[in-house]
C-alpha cells in the first residue's frame, strides 16, 4: 500500500517527527511512505491546506495513493478540504481510537491529524498509536463486528454520493483558482504521482499544468 504524508505551512516543523513515527509503524508491514508535504520552515514549496485537498484528490483517485495522512494546526482545515472533492472520504482523527473506528466502520482513505492543538509531551507516542491502530488490522471490518454488512454497505454509498453530487475531478479542478492547483504540484508531489499514478487522463491532466509552470 502506498501512504501519503502532507502537511501545510504551519506544521512544517513537524514534517520529520510525524514522518518518523508513520514509517516507523509501517515500514514493517511493507506499506510504502512518500511525503509530500512541507519538511521544514525553509522548504520553498508553500502549501496551505487547499493545496493538500488537491494533492490528495488527484493521488488517491489516480490510485496514485492508497491512502493520505494530512494534516494541519487544527486537523479541521485539512479536513474539509480533503472532503471537497470527488474520490476522497477523510476522517478527523485526534487519538487511536478515532483512527481504528474511522477505518473499520467508514473505511475510508485518508484521515486529517491536529499536528498543533494539544501537540505536547508524549505527542510522538500518540500519532505512533494513531499509525499503528490505523494501518494494524485490515480496514471495514466493522465496529462492533456484527454490523460490518450494513457499515460497509453505508461506506460504499457516500462514495457514490460523492461522485454523483461533485463535480467529475478535472472539471472542478479547471473550475478553481488555477494558482491553487500550480502550487499543489510541488516536486515531490510530482515524483510519487508520476511513480505511481494509473490514470492516464489523470497524468496527462497534471503533465499539463506542470509543463506550463
């Protein structure tokens, strides 16, 4: 499985200690970490939370990604703005058990961490719990066991509601303010979408606007 780290500008700092505790529980497993996000207060390519909502869409629905953590001071920035698109089902998670029952009950694809509010002493131990109930067992098992049919039939349904109620991907991404999705492209951005991406009207999409940068 390949997992995406993202962060904004305002937890830049904090690209390294959350980087270390995801592939510290993951590696093991065999799940692939790329990082797309800022790693530091002099990294140059800026990123808001709008920027990581695209990074995210198009990683995830080109199955570039299987999975997105982002990220934010809050989480809730991060959070809607992943939620705004097409493809993306992301859930808001401040302790291990918000992160088990996301993923077995709404099985979704990304989850929305607070890298600041109530980031203190034994932080680190915290987000290593989140990554480990996150990514340790097999998501849509359901929560409590005996309501994974109905759980994962409510699951599969806002997926298609998504695509139904949004706009198609490209549309809306031609449709927003096209600086927003220039600087979402950042280069490491761009390595693991290009390594990975599976859509080729996805790639030739972003091969676009990249070429045009």
């Amino acid at each position: 499985m390949n997992i995406v780290l993202m962060n904004e500008f305002s937890q830049a700092s904090k690209n390294p200690i959350i980087l270390a505790q995801l592939k510290d529980v993951v590696d093991s497993m065999g799940h692939t970490v790329y990082n797309t996000g800022m790693t530091g207060d002099d990294d140059p390519n800026y990123l808001t939370y709008l920027n990581l909502g695209v990074q995210a869409a198009l990683l995830l629905n080109s199955k570039a990604a299987d999975f997105v953590v982002a990220g934010c001071g809050t989480g809730q920035g991060a959070l809607m703005a992943l939620n705004s698109f097409p493809g993306v089902v992301c859930g808001y998670c401040i302790e291990p058990t918000d992160a088990y029952l996301f993923l077995q009950i709404n099985n979704g694809n990304a989850l929305s961490i607070p890298f600041a509010k109530g980031f203190g002493w034994g932080a680190e131990l915290n987000i290593h719990t989140i990554f480990e109930k996150a990514f340790g067992s097999p998501k849509g098992m359901g929560y409590p066991a005996d309501r994974k049919e109905s759980q994962n039939k409510n699951a599969a349904t806002l997926f298609r509601v998504k695509t139904e109620t949004y706009k198609p991907l490209i549309e809306g991404l031609k449709s927003i303010d096209p600086e927003i999705v220039k600087k979402s492209l950042t280069p490491r951005f761009l390595d693991c979408f290009y390594a990975n991406c599976k859509d080729s009207e996805l790639e030739a999409y972003v091969r676009s606007v990249a070429e045009a940068m």
